[in-house]
C-alpha cells in the first residue's frame, strides 16, 4: 500500500475543507437551528410524541442523516469531479496508486467532513432539545458507516458526471426525496398500509431507522437489517468503483 | 547507453475505430534528449499517455527502467514524470502545496529540501506561498515542470511544454531542460517548434498518423537529409536556363533573376567551381551569391509530407 498517497490525497481534500471552514460550519448550524425552529418549535409543540418521544427529538437523527449523506454524496462527489473537469486528474492516472489507495484517500476525506457536519449538528441539536443517546457507540457505528457508504456512492456520481449539472442531479432528484421519503420526519408506523409497504423498498429507511435506534431504542426495522442494508450498499458501491477502476470507465481513455 | 524506455508495438484504437497509435516501437537511451515532432492528431500526446498510464493500449507494450508499465505499473509509473500540454493545476491551491501533494502522490516522504531546490532551479520559490490563479502563464507551466520532478523521476515526459510561450521563456525552458539532462534525466518532449528540437534534442523521432516514420541522431538526420543551396544573384532577370548551365541541381527561380544551386557538402566534389566558371561563360553577371542550409522544419515537412522515410 502507497499510504503516503492516501494520506496526500486526503489532507489535500481536507485543506480544501477547511480553506471554507466558516461556510462548512455555519451553514449546517443554520439549517438545523432552522429545522428544530419549524418542526421542534413552531409544529412540533402541537404534534403528540412519536413513539413516547417528543417531535424535536425524534427528528434529530433523521435531520442528523440528512445532512450526513448529502454532505457525503457532495462532498466525494466534488472531490472526484474537480480533478476531472480541470484536468488534474491525469496525476492520480499516471502515479503509482491503485484504486483502493485512492477511494480512500477521497472517500476517507469526504466521510471525515461529513462526520464533522454531523457532529455539529448533534451539538447543535443539544441546544434545543433534550436528547440521550441508549446506544452511543451504535449511534457512532451507523453515523461512520453512513458517512462511508454515501461517499462512496458520491464517489461513483463524480465519476460519472460529465458537467455540474449531472453532479448535482443524482442527489437532487434521487438522494433528497428518498431521505425525505425514509422516515427523517416521521415515523414509517405513522404512514398508511400501503405505503409503509412501499417505504421498505426505500433504502435510507433502514439507515434512519438503525440510527434513531441507537438513540432512542426504537425501530422502524430490526437493528441487524438496517445493519445488513448499510453493509449491503457499502459492498455494492466497493464493487462499482473496482469495476470503474478496472474498465477505466469514464475515467481513462 | 542502455535503454531505459522501451516501447514495443504499441497500439491504441478507440471505441470508434480510430487508430491513433499503429504499433510503434521505440527504444529511448538513458540520459538522452529525444523530441518527437508531429503535426497535430499525429498521435504524440498519445503514445506519451499510453506510456504514462493515462490512456489504456490496446497492444503491444512498454518497459520503463525495465518495469512493464501494466503489470509492475507501481515501478514503472515511479520513474516517470509528466508534464501536460494543458496548464492543468488547482486554481486555488499554492505553489508548494500543489508540488507537495504530487510528491506524496508517488509515495516520497517529506523533503523541504528537495522541493526547495527544485523551486528555486525553476525559479518558483519567492512564489511559494502564492496561489496557482494569481501566477502568469509562463509560472503556471515552472510549477507543472516542478510537479513533475517533486518525486525524483528519472524519465520526464514534456508534452509540448512552451507551446503558447514567449521566446524568453522558451529559452528558460531549454535551459532548464539541459540542466535535468545534466542530472541524468532522460527527456522525452513532443514539439511544435522545430527550432526547439533543433536546439536541444538529441534524437529526432516523426510521428504522423498513429506511425513512427524515422527516429535518428539529430546531427546524422541533418546531415543526411539536409540539402545546402547556392543562390546566384544575376545582374538582370533571364527567361531560361541557357543549355550550357541545364542540370538536375540547378534551376532558375520564378522571377528569373537569380539561380538556385543544390548541392551535398559531404560529395567528393560540389561543383560550385565548375558552376561559377559555366555562369560566366554562358555570359551571366552575378551581383551576389549566397548559401542555405535546410532546417530541421524543411526536413520535417518533407518527411510528413511524403509519410514514409
């Protein structure tokens, strides 16, 4: 292993990081302290408790989520695209590195700042409502992993983007309505037959649900299928990149 | 000299059919200067992606230091540095940390000894600190050559490095280029400007349609391609050759007004005696004489021109 590329590629992405640390940290504390304004405050006074947990609350892990996978699709997805659309790229393609040495200098660098997104937010979050976590190192699990899997979907996005546009079309069209849609606002007990049914094909559910697990104890699936889930879309996004890699897929000529 | 890049039968087609390398082999010494001149779509940047792991071949092979760039890629890719045609750098990264990271990227550890000498041989190092954006065109191509040599590379690609570049830093450029090769560096540099691989290069390789026309010594390629003419001012304009002076080598320009003489400075005899004497008695008045050699650029548009040697 060239560990010294990993760690080169990953302090160059986090430098890119931290170069705009006022915009990485403020907006997400913003956005949350809006979310816990409006669906803490304002509505959530007038909604009854979710499963015996008041409505500010039980949206911490799903806001929490949100953020983590979409700063985690853009931020791998960004760190990717930019050497391709620039032309840097043919640096990674002609040093001595293989595709495992790469993923995990982006992916790694985009998961840390995600994971830090999402810290923040859980701080934030302790500002507004009264929250214990049951299962810490559970909540750690599923918050790493999820920063980890998204990444390198977003990896894959990169890859594949040939103009901004598309950089942003997968997270826009796909990733927030299927977030939206698996259980950050609400609980999938709380939605009719039919759709709860339908609610199981969405995979962000199974993350919500593992997460909102380890805070409060309770699911909307079992902890070991949300667990699988996160494994299964991780292995799949692992094999996808090794292919990209292997085929040079819209990468190498 | 032993050769430290060895390319064999190298082939790349694309998903459209396009040929743009049809097998070419090439042997490059260690320690040489080669330039490969070609006209545009010729295959040049290429066959140096291919070599550099840029762009997959779809044949033969390349051998770098003895390492086959696919299956020991990590070896070979090691000794290997590139400079792009395109000024392609990080917009908002600075000048060290950029070099840094290529560095890193070939798995040298830290040596802010190293980096600094190579800044200050490409005279970068009061820029350090600066951004990539706010340097000139001419810096942003020094710090593309100094993050090629961050890692110490012993075989440097420069593909068309002063393409867009005013004739100062061209110099700069080719001062800089005989200071590697002093350090042991083999080059390999694709050009435009003939005069530049006339300057510097060692050997001469021609490359047009996806195929290697002639690689040789520079001085023997001019030597042995090059023609020297003799043009002989008349003191008034004539319609014809008079059929006293008729022979293959000798022509009449267009206007009339002087004769063009072709000749082999290597030939036993060049017969420019003879010509004189023959001028003066066919009853011709010179005004002036004066010689020309072809250039590289001559040499090369023939060879083009002709597509095969």
């Amino acid at each position: 292993m060239n560990w010294i590329a990993v760690s080169s590629i990953y302090k160059f992405e986090m430098t890119r990081f931290f170069r705009t640390i006022t915009q990485s940290f403020v907006s997400p504390v913003l956005s949350t302290s809006l979310y816990f304004v409006v669906f803490g405050a304002a509505i959530g006074s007038r909604i009854q408790e979710v499963e015996g947990i008041s409505y500010g609350a039980f949206i911490v892990p799903g806001l929490i989520m949100l953020s983590v996978i979409t700063q985690s699709i853009s931020n791998a997805s960004f760190g990717i695209y930019f050497p391709k659309f620039i032309g840097t790229v043919f640096e990674l393609l002609s040093a001595p590195v293989n595709f495992i040495e790469i993923v995990l200098g982006y992916v790694g660098a985009a998961a840390t700042k995600a994971l830090f997104i999402g810290v923040i937010i859980l701080a934030t979050a302790f500002f507004f409502v009264d929250i214990t976590i049951q299962h810490p190192v559970w909540m750690v699990v599923f918050l790493v992993l999820t920063c980890v899997s998204f990444s390198l979907f977003g990896f894959i996005i990169g890859i594949w983007a040939g103009n901004f546009e598309q950089l942003q079309l997968v997270p826009l069209l796909i990733i927030t309505p299927l977030v939206f849609l698996g259980g950050s606002f609400y609980s999938i007990s709380m939605l009719p037959p039919v759709w709860q049914v339908i609610s199981h094909f969405n995979p962000v559910v199974y993350l919500i649900s593992g997460f909102r697990w380890s805070f409060f104890g309770a699911a909307d699936v079992p902890i070991l299928t949300s667990l699988f889930a996160i494994a299964g879309f991780t292995a799949l996004c692992l094999a996808v990149i090794w292919w990209i890699f292997r085929t040079g897929w819209r990468i190498r000529q | 000299m032993p050769d430290i890049v060895e390319i064999h039968d190298l082939r790349k087609a694309y998903s459209d059919g396009f040929e743009a390398l049809k097998g070419v082999t090439l042997n490059i010494k260690k320690g040489e200067i080669l330039a490969l001149l070609g006209p545009n779509g010729a295959g040049k940047t290429t066959l140096i992606s291919t070599v550099c792991g840029i762009t997959t071949a779809t044949g033969g092979s390349v051998k770098v230091g003895g390492h086959d760039t696919v299956l020991d890629y990590r070896a070979a890719r090691s000794m290997i540095g590139l400079v792009p045609q395109e000024i392609n750098l990080e917009p908002f990264e600075t000048v060290m940390s950029t070099v840094r990271f290529s560095r890193g990227l070939f798995g040298k550890p830290k040596n802010a000894a190293a980096l600094e000498k190579i800044l200050k041989q490409l005279s970068l190092w009061d820029k350090k600190d600066t951004q990539i954006r706010a340097l000139s065109g001419g810096m942003k191509r020094r710090v593309l050559i100094a993050k090629a040599l961050a890692h110490d590379p012993r075989v440097l690609f420069l593909d068309e490095p002063t393409a867009g570049v005013d004739v100062e830093l061209r110099r700069d450029m080719w001062e800089i280029v005989a200071e590697l090769k002093a350090d042991g560096v083999t080059i390999i540099l694709t050009t435009h400007y003939i005069e530049e691989a006339e300057a510097i290069a060692d050997r001469i390789g021609v490359i047009a349609h996806g195929e290697l026309l002639l690689v040789e010594d520079k001085d023997k390629l001019m030597a042995r391609m090059g023609k020297k003419q003799l043009t002989v001012q008349l003191s008034k304009p004539i319609d014809a050759l008079p059929a006293s002076l008729t022979s293959d080598t000798l022509a009449l320009s267009p206007d009339g007004e002087s004769l063009i003489y072709t000749y082999d400075t290597r030939a036993e005899r060049t017969g420019i005696t003879k010509l004189l004497s023959d001028v003066a008695a066919a009853g011709l008045v010179l005004t002036d004489i004066e010689t020309s050699q072809s250039s590289l650029e001559d040499i090369f548009v023939d060879l083009v021109k002709e597509g095969a040697v």
